[in-house]
C-alpha cells in the first residue's frame, strides 16, 4: 500500500458496515509508504501494534522536534489505558481535569506532525496483523483522498447484492474522481512489479494475489476501515 484515503464527513452509523471497496463509478477507495514507523518494516510491509501507546511510545524522540500533529492522555498502569485525547495542544487536553492540570498517575505522548494513528480491528482488513483484536497504525499525512474530495450527499448505506453484507458507499467530486484513477494506475503498476520481481507475475490463487497486490487503505473517523487491493 502506498497511498490511502480519509474521511470525516458526517454520515449516519446505524449498526455494523463496511465502506464499499468495489472502485465503480466514483465510489471510495484509495493505501505500506503510507505507513510510518514504528508500524512499517525496512522492506515496507505493515507491522501493526497491538496499542494506541505502542505505536507512539517509540516516536516520542520525533514527536519532540516540530508542533505535535495531536496529544494523547494515558493511565500509567501496565496496560497504559487511553484516558483523554486527541487534543489539539496540552490545554485541550488537560480542560477536563481540576485546574486544567495534568492528573496523577498518567502520561502524555504526542503524534508527530504529519503523522496520524488509526485503529482496525479484526485480522480480514488490518494488514499484518497477526490474530483477531485491535490493530493500530501509524499513517502519513497528508491522505491521498480527503473528505474534500467527496460529494456528501452521495455518501449512502447500502446492502452488498453479492455477500448480503451493509455497505457504504461514497461519492468523489470530480477532482476526486481523477485522483482515485491515478491512485489505483499507480496501485496497480506497482502490484505487477512486485509479483514480477518475485516470479509470482502468473500466480492467480488469493493468497498470491493478496500479498503481490497494491493495497490501498480506507480510513473513517480514525479507523481503518477496509484495505482493499487492486489486480
């Protein structure tokens, strides 16, 4: 994955959904350059971590050397609870609390600027993650595709025909719509390269398909929703 795709358009959440990963008409979609340390591996492959703390416990050192992009409250027992956040600035942070101070017994960690965690859940759309539970990420910023590049009334819960599954589906601006052609071009091309260079280029079984493919990432209000793949 390289490239990936946020939104915080409002839009209903009435029960359990999945964003519509088929790139018909200007629906949404867009992907491991994205990820950033500490959830990336050298070769660029997603390492998910098991923890909000986790993924900005190692990057605090970064974090330090501009304006945090967010601030986020802990508990500081062995589990490391997320008690407060995102904030824009430490004041934001500590207005719930007496005096607006920080209270015992907690510690604040900073997202580095330009940088954005998400969480998923489940094994089927957290890339890398080893077992069924919460994964989280690290993510580049700027998105590939914002919520600007939607048409909000065009976002609309549906039903899959082909799994019986609820869906949503988005509708790109047209500017969004020359970007998600673009995205998926690149996604494409660089599958290809990968299975080529790994003399997979033939291969047509799932898994083959799945870890040669260029993947995007789906992200909605801080959650990655759905790592579809374009072959």
């Amino acid at each position: 994955m390289s490239s990936w795709f946020s939104s915080r358009v409002s839009h209903p959440r009435p029960g359990p959904r999945r964003p519509s990963a088929r790139p018909a008409g200007s629906r949404c979609s867009t992907s491991s350059r994205a990820f950033a340390p500490p959830t990336v591996t050298g070769s660029q492959q997603p390492l998910p971590a098991a923890s909000l703390y986790s993924v900005l416990e190692p990057v605090q050192r970064e974090a330090n050397k501009g304006t945090p992009q967010a601030y986020y409250l802990f508990k500081t027992s062995t589990s490391h609870p997320v008690v407060e956040g995102p904030a824009p600035n430490l004041h934001q942070l500590f207005l719930p609390y007496k005096g607006a101070k920080r209270p015992p017994d907690t510690q604040v960690l900073k997202v580095p600027a330009g940088r954005e965690p998400v969480q998923c859940k489940g094994m089927q759309n957290c890339p890398g993650a080893p077992k069924s539970g919460a994964s989280w990420y690290l993510l580049k910023l700027p998105p590939a595709l914002s919520g600007k590049d939607l048409v909000e009334s065009g976002i609309a819960e549906t039903v899959d025909p082909n799994t019986g599954q609820p869906i949503v589906t988005l509708q790109f601006t047209h500017a969004g719509s020359q970007a998600f052609r673009r995205i998926t071009q690149a996604e494409y091309n660089r599958g290809r390269v990968n299975a080529g260079e790994a003399g997979q280029l033939a291969g047509a079984s799932p898994s083959v398909v799945n870890r040669y493919a260029g993947h995007n990432a789906i992200v909605l209000d801080g959650v990655l929703e759905e790592t579809p793949y374009i072959d």
